[in-house]
C-alpha cells in the first residue's frame, strides 16, 4: 500500500483511508477535509479557495500543527474536499530542501 494514498479494492467496492495525506504541487498549502485530525480550529483568515476545477470551497478554520521539530504546518479545514492534501512547495521552502520520490517512499 502506497504511503501517500491509502486505498485498496475490496470486491467491486474502492476502500479510502482517510487518513492518508497526498502531496500536492498545485495546492496554496495544507488541507484536511477531516475536522476530527485537527482539534482546537481558530477562524481562518481566508474564508474561501478555489478549486482546480474553478469551484469554490468554503474553509471553516485553520491550526498550526507540529510534525517534528523542524517543521510546523498551518492546515486548514475544507470539508467538502475528500483528500487531504500537502503542499510540495511550503514543505521544501520550510525545510529549505527538495523532495526525492523513490518507489516505496520519499526523502525531503
């Protein structure tokens, strides 16, 4: 099972972890549709995105959330995405690094 998306094929059914996180390089920063993976939400600032397919979705509130301690990310809760997703370019620009994809996995 791929570490960036968690699915498998159960019958005729596709079973989605959502708990996986899925690296973006399009996407203005991190988003969870998940409001239970983020606890303590403040208001966000931004109140809409935009989409890839030009519809809008609404942000309900965002919080800093410590991975390590050399990185910390500001997410932000979209509900009616059904990904979570990270964004490439604030992750190398945080750790002022590259992202290398190997076959099982990924080194910043």
């Amino acid at each position: 099972m791929s570490p960036l998306f968690n699915s498998f094929i159960a019958g005729k059914k596709k079973i989605v972890f959502t708990n996986a996180w899925i690296i973006d390089f399009t996407c203005f920063g991190h988003v969870t549709f998940n409001v239970r993976q983020i606890k303590n939400l403040k208001p966000s600032s931004q109140k809409i995105i935009s989409r890839a397919n030009d519809n809008k979705s609404t942000i309900i509130g965002e919080r800093n959330v410590s991975i390590s301690n050399y990185l910390n990310l500001d997410i932000v809760v979209v509900p009616s995405l059904k990904y979570n997703l990270l964004s490439h370019s604030q992750i190398t620009k945080t750790l002022l690094s590259i992202v290398i994809f190997l076959a099982q996995h990924l080194c910043f």
